[in-house]
C-alpha cells in the first residue's frame, strides 16, 4: 500500500476511539475501499481526529464464499454497496 490517510490505523496504546478493541484498524478478512481525498477534506479529518471527534465509515459485511462463486456478479454489487454505503 502506498499513501497517506489523515487518521490512525495504529494505536498501541488503544486509546483512539475506533482501536479501542484491537489496536490495527484493518483486522484479518477486512474488504478495504481507498478513496481520493482532496487537502481541504484531508486536514478536515486530521483536526477532526486531532479533536477526537473523527469516527470512520466502517459498514460490517458478511461474506459467504459459496455465495461468492454461485453469483460473483451479484456478490461483488453487494459488496459495493456496502462499501459506499448505498
């Protein structure tokens, strides 16, 4: 992976509010959609985070790999959905 995110993925300590449960905010199996973000919206999410106010989107999703090979078409849309919150 290459880039930047203006909010932690890693808290040792676990006190960001988001890793209070596990200290890496991707966990094993997590499906991770990147978007482009412009520097207005970037130092946004850094101050609200800063503030500790910053909560990220996280949709939970529940794949079923028998399903994903019957319907990878209709598997896929779901997991687009969720991933932008359709």
């Amino acid at each position: 992976m290459f880039g930047i995110t203006p909010m932690p993925i890693y808290d040792p300590e676990q006190e960001v509010s988001y890793l209070k449960d596990f200290m890496v905010f991707f966990k094993p199996g997590d499906i991770v959609k990147w978007k482009p973000i412009d520097r207005e919206e970037y130092d946004r999410i850094a101050a609200s985070c800063e503030a500790g106010t910053y909560t990220p989107r996280i949709a939970k999703v529940d794949f079923d790999l028998e399903d994903f090979n019957v319907d990878m078409a209709g598997t896929n849309a779901k997991l687009m959905e969720a991933l932008n919150g359709a």
